[in-house]
C-alpha cells in the first residue's frame, strides 16, 4: 500500500509559515500535482514528504505508517530534486545507477535497468559521458532517471521538466503519464506550470501561499473552481475576472456590471445581495451577436483561433478565445454574447467563494 496521507501538516520557518494545516490524502497508484505560484510552499511539502525537512506540526502517513520520524532511506521513496546535483566524476551510467549500487544492488543487475531507463529517457547515446559534457535539459533527464531507475513506493517529483525546451517538455511529459500508467506507482509532482498539472494529474492540489485551495480533479478545478484564486490560476488565458453587483430579480438571480448583465442560475445559500466577481472563461462568450457591445483592441492570430480583447463599458477588458474563422479588426465593433450557463460566480471578500451551485460541468461532447 502506498497511499499518502497528510494530516494538518504544517511547517513554519521562525515567523513565516511555509505550509498551513495541509491536508491531503493521495491514493495508491494516483498520480497528484501540487500547483501554485512561486513561494506557496511546494518544495516544502514535497521535502516533508521525502523526511528531508521535518513538520512543525501534524502527521505524515505513507502506506499507512507514521513516517514523521522515520529516515528518508526508509520511506521507499524516490525523489527528483528541484536544483538536482549530478556526480561530475560519475559518467551519465553510473549516476543513473548510483541509488542501485548504494543498496547493494549487483552490477549485473544494475546494468539493463540502467539501460532500460536511459532508452526511455534517450539518453542511450549519453551513458559514458560526464554531466560536465551535457546540456541542462540532458541533466535533468539523467536526475529524473536516477529516480526512475529504482521501484519505489512513491515518486517525489519537483519541477523535473523545468529545464527543457518546449518540445522536449511536451514528449517528457507524455513519457511521464506513460510511465505512471506502466509503474501504476503513487507520483506527487510539483510544477507551477498549470498546464502540465492539468494535463498529467489524475488531482490536482492547488495551493497559494501554505494553504490548500482546492484538490480536485483537472475537470473540476476548470469547471468549477472553488474560489476567485483557483478561476484565476488554471486557464491560459485566465478566466476574465468582472467586479459587479448580484441582485435577486422574481426569485433568480442576476450580476450586473457597466454594459453587462446576466442571469447566472442557481446559486448557493450563502449568496447575498451587493458586489460580487463573475467569471467568463474566454471562450464561454460567442462573438458576432449578442446583448453586449465592445470594441475590439488587441487581435491576437495562432492559426487555429484568435484571441481577442475587448473593451466594454466601464473600460472592462475581456479576453476572448474565438474560432480563426472570425477575424475581428482592431477598432471593431462588435456584439458579445456570454453563456450564462458558464458564468461562474465569486463572493465578495478575499476568500472570493464559488457560489454556483452546479459541480463540475464538463462541455458537450462534439463528435
Ligand atoms: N529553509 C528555509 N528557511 C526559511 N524560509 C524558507 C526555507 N525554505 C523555504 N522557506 C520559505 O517558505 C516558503 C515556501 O517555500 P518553497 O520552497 O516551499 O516554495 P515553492 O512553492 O517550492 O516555490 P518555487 O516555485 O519558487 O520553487 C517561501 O516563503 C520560502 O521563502
Ligand atoms: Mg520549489
């Protein structure tokens, strides 16, 4: 069993809190992101988890022990680190190999398990060079494959695709879902990066500054964002954020801002009367007719679909996502319509609650 529990975790450094109260119970097999900006605490937790730094408070269960004391050469785990440091004096082979030969693993084992990791990671070519000899995407590939050379329990993953190109980055991480569904092995993956999160996690942690957001799956946390800081955070570009006013009209109720006005569904029992944020993914708004009226400012073209900004009244700007078929002059006038079955709602206050009653609402599918 290799499930991961955390139970009121927390971390403080002297005055600053790392980590508040988290809790997060990880299945056995699944494959979780920790996502936030930078600072928020990932490392930290990530380091906890490892038993390379201690909690200050609560409890950390891996396979349902108590490892809060135990030694991180205990725990069965294989971490990839953030600042990997490679052996110079090691060829690429035999770094790979390093955490097998240290548990004794003998070299006629250590050598197709070092080749098998090295394919899959196309670092074949490389095996008797020096890190010295190697790009920084090549070095990280060869941390990542010291990590995977092993069977661990769980995998420890912080930022392991940062230094790669785009390319690179987009086959490793397709290599990586492959990996995890091969291995079937727990894997807890820090990134920043949204869109990797959402792309490879079967949940998705979503934490600002120590605290725990939302854990959810990728579906959920787009669809239906616990707060105004999740609705900001996942989506490129960000859902369009509007401050407003929310009334009840004959039972319904409704947002209304400068040229905007909505009706936005069933909302729950602690919405009130007065301001409020709606939200507008870029594409839950068609182009071309509709009760609002904007003008084009800025046309964005990436060949599949335009990205547009528009100006509506009270110098409210709204990010568009539309089909390249459509193609906006800048100065255009032109009418908006947004669908009010995607409109998401946010209290007012920091927190900025979602007050949709609906859970996640995954698009139609279009065959
Ligand atoms: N050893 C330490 N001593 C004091 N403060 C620390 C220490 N380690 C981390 N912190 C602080 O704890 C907070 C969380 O740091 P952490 O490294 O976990 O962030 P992160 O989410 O991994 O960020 P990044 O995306 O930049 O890597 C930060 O405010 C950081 O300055
Ligand atoms: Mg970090």
């Amino acid at each position: 069993m290799a499930e991961v529990v955390l139970s009121r975790v927390r971390r403080d450094f002297g005055a600053v809190t790392a980590v508040h109260d988290l809790n997060l119970a990880i299945a056995e097999g699944e494959f979780v992101s920790l996502l936030g900006p930078s600072g928020c605490g990932k490392t930290t937790t990530l380091r906890m988890l490892a038993g390379l730094e201690f909690p200050t408070g609560g409890e950390i269960r891996i396979g349902g022990r108590v490892v809060n004391d135990v030694p991180p050469a205990k725990r069965d785990i294989a971490m990839v680190f953030q600042s990997y440091a490679l052996y110079p004096h090691l060829s690429v082979a035999d770094n790979i190999a390093y955490p097998l030969k240290k548990r004794g693993v003998p070299r006629a084992e250590r050598r197709p398990k070092v080749e098998r990791t090295a394919e899959l990671l196309q670092l074949t070519p490389l095996l008797d060079r020096k890190p010295r000899q190697l790009s920084g995407g090549q070095q990280q590939r060869v941390a990542l494959g010291r990590a995977l050379v092993r069977d661990p329990k769980v995998f420890l993953l912080d930022e392991p695709l940062s230094n790669l190109d785009a390319k690179l980055r987009i086959h490793m991480r397709a290599e990586l879902v492959e990996l995890h569904q091969r291995l079937g092995r727990t894997m807890v993956y820090v990134t920043h990066d949204q869109l990797e999160a959402m792309t490879m996690s079967d949940r998705i942690a979503i934490i600002d500054q120590g605290r725990l957001q939302q854990f959810a799956p990728p579906q959920e946390v787009y669809h239906a964002p616990a707060n105004r800081f999740v609705a900001g955070f996942i989506g490129t570009p960000g859902m369009n954020l509007i401050e407003g006013t929310l009334s009840q009209e004959g039972g319904a109720w409704c947002f209304t801002a400068p040229g905007l006005r909505i009706a936005v569904g069933q909302l729950t029992d602690d919405a009130q009367a007065g301001p409020a944020t709606l939200g507008l993914r870029p594409e839950d708004v068609t182009v071309g007719a509709g009760p609002v009226s904007g003008i084009v400012r800025v046309v964005e073209q990436s060949g599949h679909e335009n990205i547009i900004i528009v100006e509506i009244a009270g110098n409210e700007r709204l990010t568009l996502r539309i089909p390249a078929s459509i193609l906006p002059r800048t100065g255009d006038t032109v009418a908006l319509a947004p669908d009010a079955t995607h409109a998401h709602v946010f209290a007012a206050g920091e927190a900025g609650q979602r007050l949709n009653t609906a859970t996640a609402r995954p698009r139609p599918q279009t065959l």
